[in-house]
C-alpha cells in the first residue's frame, strides 16, 4: 500500500474515535505487552546480532524496561486522562473551567540504532497512552531488531492503528514530506535539523531526544572506588553508544592517577582480561562506526584497551590520559567505547570549561560535599543530572526525561511522555441565563474604573 493511503488510514482509525476511548488505549497496551513477551527470544536473538547485547543487558536496557513503561502508563491511565478542574476568575462567573488532554492525531516516531527497541516502543507507549495513531521508522543499521519490531507491531495492532515503516534515508524522508500532527525524533543532530526543517513546512511539533558530550566531573573528596566502577558501568553498557553516556571526565588533579587505576581495574572486573570475550560487552554498530571511533584514538595516552577488530566490529574498553583540549576526542559525542579524562586544579575551571560547551543530555557529579555538589548543578546546566552515579536518572518514570538546547527539546517517560502526545484544550462553558449588558457596546463605563477593575476580576 502507498505510504500516503496508509497515513490517511491511521488518520481515519483517529478521527473514529476508537483510539480515545481508556478502554481502548488499556486494550491496546495489553496487546503490545503479549506481543512483546511472546517475542522475546526472537528480539533478544536480534539485539544480540545487531549489536552484541547479552540477554541480561537487553531484558534490562530494552525489553523489561518497556514492559516496565507499559505496566506504568495502565496503572495511571485513568488519573492522566482525567479533566482538571481550574477556577475561573471573577469575570467568567458563573462558568466552569477545564483542562483536557486530548490526542495529537497522528504522530511519527523515528528511532534510533543504540537502543533500537527501547527507543521505538517506550515514545509508542506514550503515544498509545494519550490516545494516537502512530508510525515508527526505526533504524536501517539494526536491521534485525527492526524486522522484530514490525513483527510485533503486526501482531499487537491492526495497520490502521500503529504502523512501522522500514526502509534507510530515501524513506525516512519520504515520511517526513508527508503531515504529521506530531514528530518525536532520537537521534544526533545533523538529522535532527532536517526533522526540524522538514516539520517547518507544516508547522508540525517537535520532541528531539539528541545528546552531546554529558561531563561527569570527580573532585577530590569522591569515593573513588564507587565513583570508578559506577562511571565504568555507565560508560561502556552497550560499548558507549549511549545517549546518555559520560562522554569524559574532569577529574581533580589529586586524585586524577587514582581513579584511572581504579577504573582501569574495574574494566577488568567487569569484563576480563580479553573483553573481546565477554559475553557482557558489546558490539559497534557497524564498520563506519568502527572507523570513526578508531579516529578519534589519535590522541593522549592509552590507559588501557585501544585495541579492535574491525570485521568484528569490536573496541575495546578504552581510558585516555593526557588528551589536549583541542583534540578532536574531545570536539565531538563519542558515542563508543572510549572514556578521556582530563585533569582540573580548581573548580571554577571546570564550570567555566562546561559552560563554553553546548548543554548537554546529562551531567554527572562525585562528591560527598553538598556544598560542591550544588555549586556544579547550579552552576553547569543540562538536561538532567546524578549526583554520585551515572545513567540511572532515566529509569524512574516519575522523572521526565530529556534535553536542552543542542541535547533536544521536549521530555519523554511516564507522565512527560503522555503529555509530549496530548495537547491540553482549555474549555470555558458558560450558561445562558445571566448576560451583563455592560459586556457589549456601547459601554459607558469610566476608563479609569476599568482599569481598576479589571486586574480583580481577572485575578
């Protein structure tokens, strides 16, 4: 079927009004959380060929977390979808005032490759939960998660209702060029400012989940041995292509030499003496990616790792000392395995360093000093933030996640993601029994009164 009669048939399921309806949305949820689970060997077989996850990484990072996100949109369902009652001022009365959430319409979700499950069906449970028809583009370069994803989408949905859409740039833009009544895109942003221009045409809104380089910053009186593992475990789940990855560190010059010997060993902890064969450790994307990454190896001292495979699409673990300011690890998102560290003499170097940088998607601080702690994140802004971990700021629903600035715009998980699908209608209604004549001209009534007046009926 051409891509715009499928569209027009989502339209049409939409404007039905069968999408609206708690019954609907509770059964629509259900459906995909059989679908999921009955899938589960294909799509772990799947994130494992694409991108090397073992089974523990994918239930937890991708697959549970979905199911997690399902369970929690049914249990507040009914809360979100209800009206919210507001007062009306002086000057509306006798009336009643509310807010409803409604459905956006149609809405198109691009996802990208680094979580290529997660980051397709958790916007979709969103857009489910506020009552939309939707299309998902996922990510050519995991095409075996993407073949499952539509496997499991044919199984929960009838194809008016979601629709997944496969296919590489040709057919990205394709969607764009069609009308959307919202857009939710992740990914980088050079492709971001496409979405954006594309949706210009049409006015459509945007939510962009980008990235950056997120700084996680160690000062002198952290507990290295937390700090280390907890960095090491942030930075290289799913070998660094992690949105929210510590893309480098400011360590304080006291304590610089220390932490690296004790990530260093954390690595090994975790992964072995040849990380090549763990089963826990990851795999690049693809062999560009390989390249790109092996690029950026040009520069400071190899802690530890520096070595790959490229046939294998394998990086290893990689710590960097002594990396100069300008070098190009340190101009653009890694996105891979590979951690610089640099050294700080003060504090106010490091805010003053962050603050030239484009906001990023997350900033990680190691202190045991509340005093330090605020300084820095009242000091460096960013989309989010941990204070002595890494990465876990995205697990808890209750938080809305997203960017700022060059990390993205719009929030996504939990209540966030039901409102980034809903639009909030204002309705007055009014009776017809009481209508002031001084409403309507011609009105006599003193300027000045007026002037009085109205900030207290409108209070």
């Amino acid at each position: 079927m051409p891509l715009d009669e499928s569209i027009h048939n989502l339209r049409i399921a939409f404007h039905s009004g069968a999408t609206r309806t708690r019954r609907s949305r509770r059964d629509a949820l259900d459906a995909l959380a059989r679908a999921i689970r009955a899938a589960e060997p294909d799509l772990l077989a799947a994130l494992q060929a694409d991108l090397g996850k073992s089974a523990r990484e994918a239930i937890v990072s991708e697959i549970g977390l979905v199911l997690a996100d399902i369970a929690y949109a049914q249990r507040h369902l009914r809360r979100w979808m209800t009206p919210v009652r507001v007062a009306n001022p002086p000057l509306l009365l006798p009336g009643r005032a509310t807010i409803v959430p409604e459905p956006r319409g149609v809405v198109l979700i691009v996802s990208p490759w680094n979580y290529p499950f997660q980051l397709a069906v958790s916007p979709l449970v969103s857009a489910i939960a506020a009552g939309n028809t939707a299309v998902i583009k996922p990510s050519e370069l995991a095409p075996r998660t993407a073949a499952v994803l539509e496997d499991i989408v044919r199984a929960a949905f009838p194809p008016e209702r979601v629709l997944v859409v496969l296919g590489v740039h040709e057919t990205a833009a394709a969607l764009l060029g069609q009308r959307f009544d919202h857009i939710f895109f992740t990914g980088g942003g050079a492709a971001a400012r496409r979405v954006l221009a594309a949706a210009a045409t049409s006015l459509t809104p945007c939510t962009l989940e980008l990235g950056g380089k997120s700084p996680c910053v160690v000062c002198h009186d952290a507990n290295l041995d937390v700090a280390a593992r907890r960095i090491v475990w942030g930075k290289f789940l799913n070998a660094g292509q992690t949105c929210v990855a510590p893309d480098f560190v400011w360590a304080d010059r006291r304590i610089a030499a220390p932490l690296l010997e004790a990530m260093a060993a954390a690595i090994h902890r975790f992964y072995g003496e040849d990380p090549s064969q763990s089963s826990d450790y990851g795999r690049i994307v693809s062999p560009r990616h390989f390249d790109r990454l092996q690029g950026l190896l040009g520069a400071g001292r190899v802690v530890c790792g520096g070595t790959g495979d490229r046939g294998a699409r394998y990086l290893a673990p990689t710590l960097l000392a002594d990396v100069p300011p300008d070098a190009p690890v340190m101009q653009e998102e890694i996105f891979g395995p590979i951690l610089p560290v640099l050294a700080y003499e003060t504090l106010g170097e490091v805010i003053d360093d962050l603050r030239r940088r484009p906001v990023p998607l997350a900033l990680y601080v190691f202190s045991e000093s509340r005093d330090t702690q605020e300084r820095l994140l009242e000091g460096v802004r960013s989309g989010g933030a941990c204070v002595n971990d890494t990465v876990l700021h995205l697990l808890n629903p209750r938080l809305p996640f997203g960017g700022l600035g060059a990390s993205g715009m719009g929030a996504s998980r939990g209540r966030a993601g039901f409102d980034t699908f809903s639009h909030r209608r204002s309705i007055v209604r009014r009776g017809t029994r009481h209508d002031a004549a001084r409403r309507y001209p011609p009105d006599r009534t003193p300027l000045r009164w007026i002037k009085r007046a109205l900030p207290l009926l409108l209070r």
